[in-house]
C-alpha cells in the first residue's frame, strides 16, 4: 500500500485514482521552490498520470482532500486559487506583485490562530457574537529578488499574472 493510500484512508476518504494521482501531484511538487499549484497545472499533471481526468473531477478532488485536510487552499487577491500538499501547520504565503510567485513564510507566533481579531462578545450582534476563531491566513505582498531587480524601489503598475486558469 502506497503512502498516498494510506493518507487518504486515514481521514476515512475512499481512495480513487484520480484522488491518488491529484494528492501525488501536489505531494510532489511540494519539494519544488514554487508548489502553489494552479488547479490547471494540478489537472495537467495529474491527466499525464492517468491519460483521461475531468477538470471537474480535479476540482472535486482538490475539494475533497481540502475539506479532509490532506491539501491547501490559498486564494491570494486577483489570482487563481493555488494549492499545496503543506496543509499540516500553521504557516503563511508571500506574493510577488510582478510574478506571482508565491512562497511558504514561517508563522513567528506559534500555534493557529497565531492572530485573534477583538470580536464583540457574544450577542454582540451578526459581526461578532460567539464567532469562534481557529485559523488566520496572513499574505504578504511585495516583490521577489528577480521582480524588484531592475524595477527601482517604486512597484505599482505590476498586477499579479500567474496562476490564472
């Protein structure tokens, strides 16, 4: 029995190759300097696995291996959602605003949720009211080293280009 399988058996998911080959896929590329993966780059090669996979069969099963907490979803502000095998800790992404590279940011805080907003207390109204807080996503934008090279220190004409699918 492969890791993978056994992955998927263990948050009680039933396996199926195209859930393999799509958590293989971002397991993978997890070791690659960019693993944020587009879902159309995830369905790209998860088809060269298996021949034959639906984009919505892809989508469903980054939905599902979301959900179960074996994968990702970060949805930086006007990019595709991107996703990642690193879904086991609490840490953060930097964006560049030329590229769109996106990159893992260590939590300096600790355990999630490393930052609690002031609620109103409970029946405090709908803004607040008992609202129970168990994750902050934080995104840092800026420039990479080969982005800022080159441009000056002022970027504000660059808009995010990748990962759109």
């Amino acid at each position: 029995m492969t890791a993978t399988v056994e992955r998927l058996r263990s948050v009680g998911l039933r396996v199926t190759s195209p859930r393999v080959a799509v958590l293989d896929v971002l397991g993978e590329a997890r070791a690659e300097a960019d693993h944020h993966l587009a879902a159309a780059t995830v369905a790209e090669r998860a088809r060269a696995r298996l021949g034959s996979l639906s984009t919505q069969t892809v989508y469903d099963c980054l939905d599902v291996l979301v959900r179960s907490g074996l994968a990702r979803r970060i949805e930086p502000a006007g990019m595709a959602a991107l996703y990642e095998a690193r879904a086991d800790d609490n840490h953060h992404h930097a964006v560049c605003r030329g590229c769109g590279v996106t990159v893992d940011v260590e939590c300096v805080e600790g355990t999630a949720p490393c930052l609690v907003p002031h609620l109103p207390p409970a029946g405090g109204g709908p803004t607040g009211g008992g609202f129970v807080v168990d994750e902050a996503e934080v995104t840092f934008w800026g420039w990479c080293a080969q982005c800022a090279t080159g441009r000056g220190e002022h970027h504000t004409e660059a808009q995010p280009t990748r990962g759109s699918s």
